[in-house]
C-alpha cells in the first residue's frame, strides 16, 4: 500500500499511528488542520487528539479550512480539546460550547484566514495535519477533496503530519491548482481571468524536514445529507430563474449568465435545481464547495466548468463522482479558499452570488450568522467575500418559519449584521423578490416589505416604518422598537402581535 | 485663452454659457459630475443649474465621485433640484434634505459606482459634466486636482459638458493615470503593484460626438478647513505610533510600514504629524485624497510617493502646491476611484487603513455613518473599501464627547453597522489602542472596554457585557438594553445614567 502512496523514499520510517501523531501536540499550542465543508479533513489524528483529551487535560487553538466531518468538533469540544476554534465551524456539540462561553471562536471570513497567518495577526502555526491522496517523488501532496487553507498550513506550520487517505484514488491527482501568493511588498496580481485558469501546482509543497507522521487512513469523507427541495425553495428558485430571465431579456445578462457561487444547502440545491430546468447554457461556476447540483448542471450540458475549494457530496453522487472521474477530471478545479474567495478574482470574473440568510430587514442588512443577535449558528464563512464583489449579490430566505409562522425572517432592524445594504443586490423568499438596485433606503423598505415580508408580518412592518419615517433621517428606525419582534419572539415564543391568543386558537 | 486650453480645433463652436449649459438638463434626467472631496467638481454648471431651479420645478439624479464644494449640494437640494444623490456627500444642507426625507441619498462603497454604471445596475446616464484643465489635440480632457469617477461618466454618458478651469495650471498633465477596466467577461488583473505604478493614460477619453457645450470657469476648489491637532487627536496619534513602533520591534512591520490609507479630518492629520516626527522612512500612500499632511511628509523626506483620486488642501497648502509643483509632480498620481479604491488593489499592496467611526460597540462593530441609527451624516465613503481589504484595518474615534461626556463613542451595541468586527483590527481612543487581531468576541469586548472607552462609562459597559454574558452566547448582547445608551441620550441629552442630577451639580 505505501508504495504507490509515498513515492519519497525517506518518508517511509515516518509511517506512525494516529495516536502517536495526536501524542506529539503539546497544551496551547497552535494546529492547522485540513478540511472545507466536511471534505478533506483530519480523519485520524484530530480524532484521536480527542480520545487524548478524554484522559488528559489538554487544549489546543484549531484552526481549518472550514468545518469538519465525523464527530471530530463535537469530541473536540466534549473533551475540552479546543482553547480557541477558527475560521468556521459547522457542528452542533461545538456550536453549543461557543455560545455557552467555554471555546472562543473567531469567526473569519474565509478568503482571510491564509493572510492573517502569513502577516503574523495570527500565532505561529505549530503543527499543520494535512489529508493526502498521496506523496509524489519530491516529498510533496496531492490533496483530497478539498484544499482549503492546507498549503498555507504547510508553509508556515513548524511541523507536518501528513494524513493519507487510500480511499481516495490515485487519479485525484490533477484537479487541484495550488498558488500561493508571494509575500508583501512583492505580490502580483493573481492571474485568474475565468473560472477554469490555472495558475498553480497539482501538488503542496511540503519541507520534507518539516514532516514528523504519516498516518494512514481509509475512511470516506462525511457525506452530505440532501434533503429535497420542498414548495418554499422551489418558489424562491422560480423567482430567481424569472429574474434572471428578464436580466437576459433586458441584456444586461445572456443565457451563460455570469459564474456562480451558491452557498450550501436546501435553497442552493433548489436554486441550481432551477437553473437545470431554465433557458440557460455554458455556465460556469467560481464558487467554495462543488456539490451535488453542481455535477447535475454538468450532467445536464448546461455547466461548463466549476471552479471551488472542495467537493462536498451526497454518498450517491460521490459514488457517481468517482465512477465518472475521468468525465468530470477536464471541468472541476478545486483551490486555495483564499484564491477561491479572493476579493480579486470575485471582482474580475463578475460573479452572481447566491447566499442564505438568517434574517434580513426593511433596509438590506443581512444576519447570516448570529440567532437573535447573541448565538452563533456557523459563521460567516466566504458569503462576505462573494457579498461583498459580486457582480450580483443576493440573499436568500423563507419569509417566516416555525408554527403559526411565529418567526418572521423580514425584521425591523437585523439582531447581528453581517452584511449591510451596501453589499446587498436583491432579496428573494419564497413570496417575491426585492431587486434593490439603485434604491434608497426609504424606497428598499417599500419593496422588501411587499415582495419579500410575509403576509402575517407586512402590516406591523409597514407600522414601523411609517412610524419610524415620521422621525425622518436616511434610514428611520425608532431604537426602541427596532428588536422587538426579537424580545417578543423570547417572552411569547412567537414574533407575532398577540401570539398567545393566536395560537391558542 | 482658449488658445492654451482647447487644442481641438472643432470643439471652439462649442463655447457656452454654464446658464446655456444647465438648460440642457431636463427633469428626471440623470447626470454625472466630477468632484470628488470638494476637489475638481462642476463650479458652473451645477451652481448654474441650481439657479435655474430656483424658479422651475425640475430635478435631477446626480451622481458625483464624491463631495462637492462651495454650496452647490445645498443650492441644489433646497431648490428641489434633486431627485436623487449618490454616492457620497459632506453638505449641511443637503444632508438636512436627505434626513428630512426629502431627497433619496444612495450611499455606495466609493469603489463601486463606476462597476454599477457600466453593469447598467444604475440608469443610463444623460450628461457628463467634468471639469478639465485643457482639451488636448485629440479632443480628449486632461482633468484637474479629481479624477472620481470622471471617466466612466465620460464614457458612457449620451453628452458631455466641458468645464474648462482656468485657475488649474496647464503642468497639471501628468499627475493622473487614467485607466478603464475591459467589461466583462474580458477583464483583467489591474496591473498596480506599488503606489507609483502608472498603467494608464494622462488624459481622460472623450467621444467628440458626446459633446455638446464647453464652459469656462475661474473659480477655485473650496479649500480644506484644518483645525490643529488638539490634546485627544493628539494622544490618538501618539497612541498609533507607539503601536506602528512595537510592530517593527516585532518585526511585522518595517520602519517604511506599509502603504498608508487616511480618512479625511482632524484625527487623520494627527495621525500624520505623529508619523512625520516618529522613526519612519520610505512612506509611501496609496489612498483616496492628498491633504496638507500629505505634502507635509513629502516635504520632510519621509513619504517618497502618494497615490489617491483627489488633492484636498488648505489654501495656504495649494499656494505651496503650485509654487513648487515641479517638486511634487514626480510624486503624486491621481487616479480614478474605482483604482484608488480596488478592492483587487487594496489586498495586494497591504495597506494600514485608518478611518474615523462615529461610534463603535464593546464587539468591534464600527458606525461611520449614522447619527443615532437613523440620520446620515456623510456617507460610507471609501471606509468600507478599505478596512474589508486592508492589511491592517484601524478605526479611531474619541471615547466621549460633548459637554460632561455626555456622549459615549464606545457602546453596548452600534446603532447601525457599516464595518462588521471582521472588518476591524485595531481601535483607538485617545485613551488607548485595542489591538483586535486573534480575538474572540468576548475577548474583545474586555479589552475594547479597557483600552478605549471613556472611565466615565467603563463600569456600564463591564455590566452590560457581564450581565448579557450570563445569558451566553457567541456575541452576549441584551437585545432590550442594547440601545439603552441611545436612546438614555434622546431622552436627557446624555448617555449617562443619572445624567441629570449630575449635570446640575
């Protein structure tokens, strides 16, 4: 097994077990990890670090490309393993332990965290854990399903424990595309022009002095739980195919459209599910996670390429995936999620990007991150990179959840602000869409109460504004009031006026 | 006179009054001006134009690069002249219009108004009116001390007006760098690697077919009021230079920094007097205006280079300016602000941005923008530009002010978020500098309180975040208390509790 995976011949006394790798992380020291989306993450030694922490009172400061698979947050923070968490994080045991105050979690934008490591605004990395298809002549990896911030980790960390994964396949080799950028004051442009430029490597550059284990591992990446799209999605998808299809008609956009970031989930797979159906080809794609509805629109013809920093799939469509691979090989790239998310390259391409939000108000300032203002559900991850210089930037939501639609997603004044109304383009949910191009905030409001509040919630909406409009100023609020759909919602468990009776009823 | 200053022979026909030249503008019309912090803006046709306002009922949508000078906005706006204003303004009185609810006030990131012209994400301008110090043989404009957003408007507009000024001497060719982006999909890098990269043209690109009136004016830029850095600016100042020195000593730094961004105003200039008698060499300023402090670096022999979209001085700065403009010329670039202000730029080079909050909360959220939540005071400018993709984002505000420190600038929650705590690495009052970079919320909080806020309202503060704290939470807030700060002020003229007891005695 190890010959056609480490191709370096000096690599093969370093062959440990994952408890010995996770043995050699000392209290308070600083790891960088693989992994974006449950891809290409530390299947081995983080989880073992865990089961270390059972027993031992030991923390480390974890930083990743994006979130993790397994349960490997979740143990990481049952056991006290983790002193501070970055740049994101997707998991429910470790959520829990943020918002109760136990781990500090820096929530980043995802194209920064590579920088701030590089400038020194972030420790000095001790150890870097990085999965590996496998290690060629030179010492060097060819990663898995993600790439993430692992080059950067090898680059700076002090030591590097190499994870290979057999159940990748050796001609994974191929679809990554490594740069990293040269330091301050020497830096170049960034010399992407589309999505499928290359500019890089196929492989990380890895010090081979630097390299203490190489654990092996055979366990798939965490896979994707699809759940289907149900009458609200759909809704907000056909809403989005009709804009764009009077963006097409109007000429500012053709049937190519511009290349996509869409974020993860329900409402992306209904949107792209959308898309197949539409009057659209040659589209492309320059986005973080490649997921199922992605190899769909390229099934379907009508996706060129697709340019991301990992492959994110349900088991079906893994299977599929690498079944297919020498189809797919010559259209996917996956890279650096600081060149996938680079301000830069958004800025160049154009990018139509499609992201979900918590909540949204009157005004186009968008909560992607915080429930009720105070407790974080994931992060921000890249939606303020694609937000913020996209051609077209839009926010996705359903206009009220829970029963008796006690929640209103459409509010007064957001709790947490992610994204302000400058960085906001258009607002969908399932009962419109709100094109807030050229529009001032008293003219936003107008139109995101009528296309986007639901029913329940436009008159009360419309109350406030008007109320708060006979004050005057550029964005009216009265402070007083601006929350408190948020402090009715935590004394009635319901946003509405009136809730008790109503749901009694 | 017009010798000198319209070399293109067919364009002398063209010479009109700036009252001939306003008459062209119909209602609902949409225009487009130079000008751009009060610096080479419409100083005839605009004021002519709000003249003809004072007795016809017409409006239009004005969009500018940024302020404009003497008292055309005010002109225009209480004549009723504007139906809508983007994307930027600094005018009492138009300001008074727009929080009046009178006038519809766009406020964009300065870097985007020129992408939103040419995506036809903002209507299709009717007239350009662009000031120029001469028309060259090719019929094409050399502008004056502003670019702004003159050559986007030059480009797409259906007509141009000319406004030849001929207080501007005819040396100013050669300090602009003039360059338009390919549209997509053919974009390519913006080739700038340094403050001093030129890659474009000294002259702005005019369609003679567009233009339909050539206007000559005399009148100076309205000149930038300096007020002397007093003890809190000071202290500020002293404050980021100790910072910017222990950097170096940690080696983060040099003692040439890194390309330096400065908002306008009193802290700024400080700020610049601070670094011009610390240890520094080699500055360089890839920013969006020059000011007095600017020149004063250049003078002294530590700044080598400066790069920004406007020259806004004093007068006693100008006089100094053209009287030794030979000196500067080498020096200085003017560029258009969508360069100046690149998102794609910005990242490459690293710069220290440092802008001024009008109030930031114990999180690092930073209002620059709104008065209590609701009145715009000048506009988000490019603040946001900057601080999302600087090397360094600093804020600086006083902790309080007013009478009694009636007003506290750092609060439990900002009234309205224009820079989310990702944005924000450093924050100083003159009581002391926050240093943000690898810090959790909470961390944050604690610190912010420590460093920066006024004694006044320490205690407060450390209550709210102890008290919402309790409740848990990634961000602890109160969403009922988070804007008792406010809305204490509203009610008793101070932010204090108790404020009125203690204001008697």
């Amino acid at each position: 097994m190890t010959d056609d995976r480490i191709l370096y011949q000096s690599y093969k006394d370093k062959i440990i077990s994952a408890q010995q790798a996770a043995s050699f992380f000392e209290d308070k020291m600083v790891v960088g990890s693989s992994g974006f989306t449950k891809a290409g993450d530390s299947k081995a030694v983080l989880p073992a670090f865990a089961k270390r922490a059972e027993k031992e009172s030991i923390g480390i400061t974890l930083i990743t490309g994006a979130s993790l698979g397994l349960t490997t947050d979740t143990d990481l923070a049952q056991n006290n393993a983790l002193y501070k968490r970055m740049p994101f994080q997707a998991d429910a045991g470790l959520r829990n332990k943020i918002n109760e105050g136990d781990i500090y979690f820096i929530d980043q934008h995802l194209s920064e965290t590579a920088e701030l490591l590089e400038n020194k605004h972030l420790p000095q990395l001790d150890f870097a854990v990085i999965e590996a298809t496998y290690i060629d002549e030179n010492g060097n990896i060819i990663p898995t399903t993600s790439v993430g911030n692992s080059a950067t980790f090898a680059k700076l960390a002090n030591k590097i424990i190499i994870e290979i994964n057999t159940s990748i396949p050796l001609k994974f080799k191929g679809i990554h595309d490594i740069f990293i950028q040269e330091n301050y004051p020497n830096r170049k442009p960034i010399n992407i022009t589309a999505s499928d430029t290359r500019i890089g490597e196929n492989f990380i550059i890895i010090d081979p002095e630097k390299v203490v284990g190489i654990v092996f591992t055979e366990l798939s990446d965490s896979f994707a739980q699809l759940s289907q799209p149900d009458a609200k999605t759909t809704a907000i998808a056909q809403h989005l195919v009709d804009f764009f299809e009077n963006e097409i008609k109007e000429k500012r956009l053709t049937t190519s459209l511009m290349p996509l970031q869409v974020g993860i989930g329900k409402v992306a797979n209904a949107v792209m599910s959308g898309l197949a159906k539409g009057n659209f080809k040659n589209l492309t794609m320059y986005s973080e996670v490649l997921q199922d509805s992605t190899f769909e629109l390229i099934d379907s013809g009508k996706m060129d390429f697709a340019s991301a920093s990992s492959i994110t799939v349900s088991e079906g469509c893994y299977k599929h995936l690498l079944d297919h691979f020498d189809d797919y090989k010559d259209k996917i790239i996956l890279r650096p999620q600081n060149i996938s998310n680079s301000a830069e390259v958004i800025r160049r391409l154009g990018i139509i990007a499609i992201n979900t939000a918590i909540e949204f108000d009157i005004y186009g300032n968008v909560n992607s991150t915080h429930i009720s203002g105070t407790k974080m559900m994931n992060g921000i991850g890249g939606s303020g990179d694609f937000a913020r210089n996209a051609y077209l930037s839009i926010f996705v939501s359903q206009s009220a959840s829970k029963e008796f639609n006690a929640i209103s997603h459409v509010l007064p004044m957001v709790s947490h602000v992610d994204h302000s109304e400058h960085d906001v383009d258009i607002l969908v949910t399932e009962q419109g869409l709100a094109d807030l191009r050229g529009l001032a905030p008293r003219e936003r409001a107008k139109l995101i109460i009528e296309k986007c509040a639901h029913p329940d919630y436009k008159e009360e909406l419309t109350d406030y504004f008007n109320r708060a409009s006979l004050h005057g100023g550029h964005t009216p609020h009265l402070l007083e009031e601006a929350f408190s759909f948020h402090t009715r919602f935590k004394n009635t468990s319901s946003m509405k006026q009136n809730a008790l009776v109503k749901s009694v009823y």
